[in-house]
C-alpha cells in the first residue's frame, strides 16, 4: 500500500501559485494551517452582520 502525504504550502508558495494564475478571480480560496481550504460563500446573514459590527465599532471608536 503506499502512503499519501498532503503537501503544505507556504505564504510565498500560495502567493506564488496566485501570481502563476492557478486561482480565477473568481475562485474563493484561503490558506489555512498550509492547506489551500475553498471559502464559504458570503450569505445575506455574514453581510448583514458584518454590516452592524462595522457600525457599532466606529461609534465605539470613532473616525
């Protein structure tokens, strides 16, 4: 039997893959503990909630 090991990417070897054009603009990926994991899509309950936060932060701080 042989045994597979993941391959763990670096900051510079994502940024690098980014560059090579091996992600579309349209590909919503991250880099995770040097795994390349896709990202969730933004729902209406992430905006709307990123919407308040924001809000609340810049009465609390300020300009």
């Amino acid at each position: 039997m042989t045994a597979v090991t993941r391959k763990r990417f670096t900051l510079a070897e994502y940024h690098y893959l980014a560059e090579l054009g091996v992600f579309s603009e349209d590909d919503r990926v991250e880099l995770i503990r040097g795994e390349i994991m896709e990202m969730a899509a933004k729902r209406t309950p992430h905006s709307v909630c990123n919407s308040l936060l924001l809000g609340e932060l810049y009465t609390l701080v300020g300009k």
